[in-house]
C-alpha cells in the first residue's frame, strides 16, 4: 500500500486549526502566570497601610462573635452553633482581648493569658511568654494569625494581620497575579506563605539538634517532617479587592497549596466614615468557613463589630497586676493614671480666671481716678 501525501489544501486547513488551539490556549496559559505590575502592586500595599493606620488607631470595640459546624446528613452527629462577646483594648504598647472565659493580653516586657470559668468568676493565671530584644509582648499577641480578624478588622486576611500582608508584598511571601476588574472589584489571584515558629533560624536550629539526638533509624524520617512544617503554611486561591476602600479584601476564595481538599472563603463589609483624625475605613462585620471536602464538613465563623469612641485605654490594663496578680522578676508596672494633675490644671485655670477678673477691675478703678482728677 502506497502512503499518499496530503494536499497542500489538507496541509492548510490543517495549520489553521492548530493556530487556533495555540492561540486559544497559550494566552490563558500564560496568563495564570502573569504577575501584577508594580504600579497595582504600590497601589495596593500604599492602601493596605492605610488600612492598617486605621485599624491601629481603634483603641476599644466590641465584637459579637458566632461560630459552628455543619455537617450532612449521612453523619449522625449534631452541627453545632454558639456564640461569644470578645472585649478588644488596644493602646500604643499594649493590647488585649478578653472573652467570656478567657483573657490574652500584652505589654512590652511579656504576654500572658487568664482563665475563668464564666464572666464574673475570679481569674487564674494560665501561662506567662516573655518577650524577646526583637519583638515585645503586644506584638507577639497582635502579629498572631489566630487573632488576625479582630486586631485588624479592616487590613487582615483571615489568618494574618494587616502588617504581615505589606510585608509579604515587599518580601514575595505574598504574591499578587492576574489582576482583573470585575463589577465586585479587583480580583486577583494569591500566594500566601505564612511564616510559623519555624521561621525563626534559632527554633529550627533546636528542632534540629533535637532529631540529632534521635536513633538513627527514625531521623531521616523526623528531618523530612520538619523540612515540610518549616515551609509554613501556603494559601492560593482569589481575592477581590475594593480600590474604593483602600483595596481591602472584602471576600476571598483559597486553599492550601499541598491539602486541596480544604476549601476557604471570607466575606467582609466595610464602609468609609470620618473620624477626628480624618477618613477612614471601618469593618463592620465578616464571615468566614472552611469546608473539609472529603468529610463534607463545614466550619464557619461570623462577627459583628460595634465600635466606641477612641479613649486612651490606661496601660496598667494590659499588665498581670492589673488582675491581682504579681508582676514577673525585674518588670515595674506602669502607674496608674491619677486626677492629681487634672485637679492642679483645673486650679491653675482657675486662678488665671480670678487674677484677670482683679486686674480688669483694678483697671477700672485707676481710670475712674484718672478721670476724677
């Protein structure tokens, strides 16, 4: 049997279907690593530090907070569904939040945490974190992940705070692709690294001087866990930014890099509002789940902030005394604030007040002499 070569007719219509797949194809390939421009990316972390401008300038709000799970039908088990009231009192170098049950706060020598067994029960002390020459306590408490949403409202991403996300912008731990406009805003895809204790070189150096000491045949084993849990843990997905509102995220879609079987999402509602201190964005509330795909489970969450005016909260609150309790070796709680010197500003005030009244008087009289002669 001979071979016939194909015409050049069935050559041509042949290139023109190829370079219609190429060209359907290779621009959406491409596209899915098309990173944001430098511009969008100055825009966005010159918003995001607005935001956490805003956010670091509330000093003390409430949040009504729900959480629950879902689960199907199959599972005998009952979803579940309860609901909290969290206190937050934020200062220049201190700040806590306080539950029904349990308080964490911090200041800058340490952190601690307080349990009760109900609100009005007397609290005990439950653990103490000294705070090292690079970080002091309050920020251990507010670069947390698990208190992300409540110290930043506005600028956080569920699990990590408003200054860790400009961080990550500046040192690609953060990664912003694909950037699109849409009737919801600016969506854009993301890749989050969220650092973890391992982050710090002297903690992966101990973790791994520990494995050292392990029999021989169990430290590959060990050295390959630790090699994965120092890579912290990675979010991709999509986040839809509001340029209006300083590009904060008001919904996102993720999940973890290596486990696709947990899928995220957040929704948030902010609002732009004047304050003393000029425009700002406040978030009024959010909600967010997770959804184990394999055991079709869902876990949400959902809070309500109410915010008050923005007092000077006193320091001592943010230290262990303030709760009865002794302060740790060598650290000297600040001193509470007293009305002493509003008592001698308002005598001072006073006494300007009487001293002028004499001397307009005593003006008076010296003209009615003047003038009497």
């Amino acid at each position: 049997m001979t071979l016939v070569p194909p015409s050049h007719r069935g050559m041509d219509a042949l290139w023109a279907v190829l370079a219609v797949v190429l060209f359907a194809v290779v621009p959406d390939a491409m596209a899915q690593d098309r990173p944001a421009d430098a511009e969008f990316s100055a825009r966005v972390a010159a918003g995001w530090a607005k935001l956490v401008e805003s956010d670091s300038a509330l000093t003390s709000y409430t949040v009504d907070y729900e959480y629950g799970r879902t689960l199907p039908p199959e599972l005998k088990g009952k979803s579940i569904k309860d609901e909290e009231r969290y206190r937050i009192r934020k200062g220049p170098k201190g700040a806590l939040i306080e539950r029904p049950r349990s308080l964490v706060a911090g200041n800058p020598d340490y952190q601690f945490e307080l349990k009760r067994d109900g609100a009005g029960s007397p609290w005990a002390v439950v653990g103490v974190k000294e705070a090292g020459a690079a970080k002091p306590g309050y920020r251990l408490l507010l670069d947390s992940g698990l208190q992300a949403a409540y110290f930043f409202p506005a600028s956080s991403f569920p699990q990590a705070p408003g200054p860790l996300l400009i961080a990550g912008l500046e040192s690609g731990t953060l990664k912003l692709t694909n950037p699109r406009e849409t009737p919801a805003g600016t969506v854009v895809a993301f890749r989050l690294v969220m650092p973890n204790e391992l982050s710090d070189p002297k903690v992966l150096e101990a973790e791994t001087a520990k494995i050292e000491k392990l029999p021989a045949k169990y430290r590959d084993q060990a050295r390959a866990v630790l090699k994965e849990r120092a890579k912290g843990a990675i979010y991709v997905g999509e986040m839809t930014l509001d340029p209006a509102l300083d590009y904060a995220i008001v919904a996102e879609t993720s999940t973890f890099e290596n486990n696709t079987s947990r899928k995220m999402t957040m929704e948030r509602k902010l609002r732009r509002v004047q304050t003393r201190a000029g425009s700002a964005v406040r978030c009024d509330s959010f909600r967010a789940s997770e959804y184990f795909e394999k055991e079709k489970i869902t876990n949400w969450e959902a809070a309500q902030m109410t915010y008050g005016s923005d007092e000077v909260v006193p320091e001592v609150e943010f230290y262990l005394s303030h709760y009865g309790f002794p302060e740790p070796r060598g650290v000297s709680p600040p001193a509470p604030r007293s009305r002493r010197w509003l008592y001698l500003g308002a005598g001072a005030v006073g006494l300007l007040v009487v001293s002028g009244v004499l001397g307009f008087v005593w003006r008076r009289r010296q003209a009615r002499k003047h003038d009497s002669t």
